[in-house]
C-alpha cells in the first residue's frame, strides 16, 4: 500500500462537519489497488469476511426476475430454504404454493420463515403472512419452523395499547435474506406482490456455501429470539409460543433479561464465537483468483444493552466513508426513505469527492403516495428531508460536486407506474478512467436514524476488482439512475406541488426518528 504523500488540514463550517477534520491526500497517482487496501485495512477488525470468485456474485435488476429467481430457486432447493423478510404479502398465495410444492417434491427439505410479529399480524384473523405461512404447517409441521420477531420495545402496556401499525414504528425485524441450500440472496425487497412486479429494489445473489452458512445461523439466531408459530383451531388458525430452546427469556416476563441474555449470543456472533459457526470456516484465504471480498454487517440496537452495542453496520459504514479522502474518490448514495442518519450525511458532504450523486424517490415513486390515514403524508416529509439535505449541501458549498436526483417512472398506484425502494452506497475510483464502481453496500438498511436505533437490518459491504462484477455494479446503477432528473433547490421554491405543509414539518422534526 502507498504511503500518503503529504497531509494537511481542512477546516469546514461547524454546521458542515462539526470539528476541525484531517484529511489524509494521496498522490494524484493512487491506484484503485491502494485504495481498496486502505478500505481492507479500515475493515481489519470485522471478524467475518467472505471471498469469492468471478462469477459467484449476481446482480438481479428488475422486479420480476426477482420474483422468478425466488420461485427458481425454491423449486430446486434440496437441503434448506431460510427466508427473512418484514412480512409476506396477504395475497402471495403462489409463493406459498411454490413452497409447498417444494416440500412435496422433496422429503428432505426443511423450510425456515422468519417475519416481523407486528407487521407480519396486522390484519390477523383475516389473511396476513402470519396465517398464509401457517398453512404449511398443516401438513409439514415437522419441516417448517415459522418465527415471529417481535421487538422488546412493545413488551407489557405498549402491545395492548398502541394501535397496530402504529406499533410498528417502535421496531421491527427489517431484515430480508433469501436462502436457498448453500447460495443466498441479499436484498431490501420484501415477499409481496408490488416487489415482484414494480417496486425497484436492489438484489444481490451471493452462490457460496461458507457465505450462505453465515446467514443462515444468522437467521437462526434471530429465529431462537422470536416466538415460533403453531397450528391452532382459534379464529386465526395459528398461536404463538416461547420454545424452550430459544436462546432468551421470553421477553415478557422480563424484558432486561431477555436484553442481556440477547446481547450476549449477538455479541458472540458478530465476534465470532458463537459457537454453531465453529462447524463452518467463516474466512477463506485468498488467491489470484478470488478478486472480491464481502463483509456482512448488521445492526441490531434494539437487542443489545444500551452501554454495549456490537452493531457492526453502522461503525463499518461510517468508517468507509472516512477512506473518501481524494477528490477521484467519488460515491453514490440512495435511499427510497429519504432520512439519512446524520453522522451518514456529515461523512458524505464533507468528502473532496468532486462527481457524487444522491437518488431518491419523487414523491410519485413514493410508495405512501395518497394512501390512506396518516401515512398519507411520508411523501411530503420525505420532500421536506430533501430540501433540507439540499441546503446543507449549499451551506458547505458543495452543491458542485453533490447533485441530487428524483426517482421517478410514472405515478406509483396508477397504470405502468412504479414506486422506489432501492438503497445502498457505490464508491469508485475515477483516477485511472474508470468509473465503474469497486465498492457497494446492499441490504435491507435505509441508513436512517430509525435503522440505527429500532430495527433489525443486514448488509454485506462488496470490495472487488473483478471486472465483470464492477461492469454489472455499474450497469445497476445506470438501470437506476436513468429514470432520474436532478432537482434544486430553485425547483423547491419555483414548483407549488413541493410545498410542504408547516404541519408535516414539524411532524417530521418530532417522529424524524421513526422514519
């Protein structure tokens, strides 16, 4: 690795960068080569990392090869299919028969679903995940574990009283892994019919077995910490129980048990001692021709003490963007939900990178856009999060080299109109004329205050220099960013449907958290 040429300092605007910040300048003759080993060496602490070879990494593109990847792959699974998702669509009857169709074909093959307890129950008796899945269990119970998460921060009086769906801004399992023997695909798409058809996500198929082993005991731990699903006669043909072998407490009976009891097996696991790894290698030497690293991150604040959060996302995350240190450095950053944490959105702004993009949906991609009740209104306080991005990208003067750019294809909920739910981060390095991506960040997180502090979220940060890989990377984010325009701040003030009213705004700045 290059040593740096020289150093000095920059100081920004406090309301830019809120210190004093050194900035570490290469020579103008880095290469992609010493860059990725100044990332690798930032990541030295993460104890899982993974290493693949051309071709083990697929990029999905659209909604509907999604869809038909996962009806692939179920069919042909022979071992396991593990599957996380925030909830399954109330009216994905195919997706359960293709399920059961697999577990019919195969004697072998067991099924393990894992949801979120208040999304995945929200219109219980009626139809929702929590009674589509259980209808596997009538004829293989034995095969199919179906786990419940259910955040600790709705224990006692909350579950009783806060409505359901409000409830669900105190947490969920937001996690969405999809595996399938020994590949697994990473996403932020959940299993409904609007992300099989024209919801834009991102879908990242990883075909390794020590890879997939990882997020499989994942899955498992998470499962040991949710309530399993069991048959039942009652009016919504299933009930919830506590199994024995759960890793915790039920966490009704002693919420800061269950905390301290789940912070220990998380701790164990994202620093690899967690005993059922030891049965898998979790690294494996590379070679000239294992060209890509993978790092899974996670973040799981809402089971951890409050004194000792292992999270590795957030860290890892905030850590990477620190290496943006030269002006050919340059990223891309989307988010359907526009909230960026704000430690995420000083790094960014504060980066020399002179060529940076920001995608967000419009507010017709927006999937909120003119529903009913009081979600109604996301799309004006996601608008209202724009602007104020936009502005303090004007504050730091940066509004050369930031350009932010509206998502949109048609108008979601009307004929051929599409929503937005993509997210993740792209870093390239344009020194050596090159400007596909060697870096992405894909998974379920938003990177907003609510992922960092109230639900259960997965990514897996891709270090590569394989060419054909980037070339996809690359061609993913051209797929995005073709139905994109770029908007102002002139746009806020010059067009009356950006208005946003004074009660939205401070609605936004009171539940900013939960966005």
């Amino acid at each position: 690795m290059k040593l740096p040429s020289r150093l000095f300092f920059s100081y920004n605007n406090s309301r830019c960068s809120g210190s004093a910040v050194i900035f570490r300048h290469w020579s103008s003759t880095m290469s992609t080569d010493s860059y990725l080993d100044l990332v690798k060496n930032r990541l030295s602490s993460l104890k899982a990392k993974f290493y693949f070879n051309h071709g083990e990494i697929d990029i999905i593109y659209s909604p509907t090869e999604f869809y038909e990847t996962l009806k692939y792959k179920i069919l042909k699974a022979e071992k396991r299919i593990f599957l996380a998702s925030l909830y399954l669509g109330k009216t994905e009857d195919e997706l359960v028969n293709c399920l059961e169709e697999a577990l019919k074909n195969n004697p072998k093959l067991k099924v393990y679903f894992l949801v979120d307890g208040l999304r995945g129950t929200r219109e219980a008796p009626s139809k929702c995940s929590a009674t589509l899945l259980a209808q596997l269990l009538k004829d293989y119970e034995d095969r199919v574990d179906l786990r419940l998460y259910k955040t600790p921060a709705v224990v006692g009086w909350k579950e009783s009283v806060i409505p359901k769906r409000f409830n669900e801004g105190l947490g969920l399992q937001h996690m969405k892994i999809y595996g399938f023997d020994d590949e697994v695909l990473l996403s932020g798409a959940n299993l409904s019919s609007d992300y099989f058809t024209n919801r834009q996500d991102r879908y990242y198929l990883f075909k390794s077995k020590p890879f997939a082993e990882y997020y499989f005991q994942l899955h498992q731990l998470i499962s040991k910490l949710s309530y399993k699903v069991i048959p039942s006669n009652n009016s919504q043909k299933f009930r919830l129980c506590w199994p024995k072998t759960n890793l915790a407490d039920e966490p009704k009976y002693s919420k800061k048990t269950f905390i301290a009891q789940a912070t220990e097996q998380l701790r164990n696991f994202l620093q690899g001692t967690y005993e059922a790894q030891q049965t898998t290698s979790r690294e494996f030497h590379p070679t000239s021709d294992s060209p890509t690293i993978v790092y899974p991150i996670s973040q799981f604040t809402p089971l951890f003490v409050t004194s000792h959060d292992y999270s590795t996302e957030k860290p890892t995350l905030l850590n990477v963007l620190s290496t943006i240190t030269h002006p050919s450095i340059n990223w891309t950053f989307t988010a359907g939900y526009f909230n960026m944490l704000p430690d995420i959105m000083r790094k960014l702004i504060s980066t020399p990178s002179t060529n940076c993009t920001v995608i967000t949906a419009s507010p017709y991609a927006n999937g909120f856009f003119k529903s009913k009740g009081v979600s109604s209104n996301l799309p004006g306080a996601y608008l209202h999060l724009s602007k104020k991005f936009l502005e303090n990208v004007k504050r730091c003067g940066k509004e050369s080299n930031i350009i932010l750019r509206e998502w949109q294809r048609g108008i979601v909920n009307q004929p051929g109109g599409w929503s937005y739910h993509a997210k993740g981060i792209w870093i390239s390095d344009i020194n050596e004329g090159d400007d596909r991506p060697l870096l992405t960040c894909i998974g379920s997180s938003n990177y907003t205050r609510r992922a960092y502090s109230s639900d259960l979220e997965t990514n897996a940060l891709i270090l590569t220099t394989d060419r054909e890989l980037r070339d996809n990377m690359k061609n993913e984010l051209e797929n995005l960013l073709k139905y994109t325009k770029p908007v102002n701040l002139n746009d806020f003030e010059n067009e009356p449907e950006r208005k946003v009213s004074f009660g939205v705004k401070i609605a936004t700045a009171i539940l900013g958290s939960k966005l």
